[in-house]
C-alpha cells in the first residue's frame, strides 16, 4: 500500500490521518502533519443469529442469476447543468407573478429563508427544490442537452479534443 502523501511504500500498518479536513491513510514519517484518526468500525456487518446450540444459523447463499445492484450516484439524476443567471430567473419569476419570498415558500412548502438564499446566490437548489420552482413560476433553470446537430455546430466554431484526434486520424 502507498501513502497518501508522500506516494512511498508503507511499510507496516498505515496511519489514518486528517490533513485539511481530509482523511488519508500515511506512512509513519507522514502522520506528523496531521491529526490522527480513530479507525472507523464497520457497522454493516451484522453477526449471524445463533441457533439453540451455540452455532451460528446456516446462512441462504443469494441467488446465482440475481443481477447485481447497481449504487446510484446523484449525478444519475441530474438532467443537466443548471443556468449561471438561476438567481435572476427565479426573482423575475416570481416577482411577475405576484409572489413575495414568503408566498412562494409557503406554496413550495419550503422556508422562506432558503428562498431568500436561492434568489441571492448564495445557494445552488437541489434537484427537488429546482422542480418545485420550475413549475410553480413556469420557468426553466437547466440548461436544454445539446442535441446532435448543436454539437455539430460547436465543434466547428471550437476543436474540441476528440475532434483533433479524428483530424489527425484522417491526416495520416
């Protein structure tokens, strides 16, 4: 195993350190610049229940043809990248329908204090919080996915990366 830090060999069992607020696993010489870490306990693994003699109970094997599950991450459901003026949609939105802060909280069922936060920028919404805004002010805060012509377009105007490669491609 490497240590996090200085990328030598640990040798021995390796330190569990927080150096800046982040967790690393370091060599001896390294657990010196930053503040040792109590090992965390797995708290999954559950101990098989005991049958009347003592023994732990025979466990059921899973399934052979059961497919894996797959863990989600939430950039899964994020359907795009959310506009840089959010803030500004938000306010006009709302301000053209009629609504104060608190309206608009209390018609979200959210509080007004994270409305607030929203419309000065100082808060990016979350995916619920951005639906609930988007259909109750009838406004749209992701940006729309380029489609394939779109894409077509920009990659004329700038190269991108991949596009060098089919260029040279070509070339040769």
């Amino acid at each position: 195993m490497q240590c996090e830090m200085c990328g030598e060999e640990i040798r021995g069992p390796p330190k569990l350190v927080r150096v800046e607020g982040a967790e690393l696993s370091v060599c001896g010489r390294c657990g010196r610049f930053g503040t040792e870490v109590q090992q965390v306990r797995r708290t999954d693994i559950r101990t098989p229940p005991r049958v009347p003699g003592g023994r732990p109970a025979p466990v059921p094997a899973p399934a052979a043809n059961a497919p894996a599950r797959k863990k989600r991450d939430m950039f899964d459901f994020i359907e795009g990248d959310i506009v840089d003026d959010y803030a500004a949609r938000i306010r006009r939105a709302r301000e053209a329908k009629g609504l104060s802060q608190k309206d608009l909280a209390m018609q979200l069922m959210e509080k007004e204090h994270l409305i607030r936060k929203i419309e000065n920028s100082e808060l990016i919404p979350e995916e619920g919080v951005r639906r609930k805004l988007e259909k109750a002010l009838g406004i749209r805060l992701i940006d729309a996915p380029v489609t394939g012509s779109e894409k077509k377009a920009a990659s004329v105007l700038a190269p991108t990366l991949g596009d060098l490669t089919v260029i040279r491609k070509a070339k040769k």
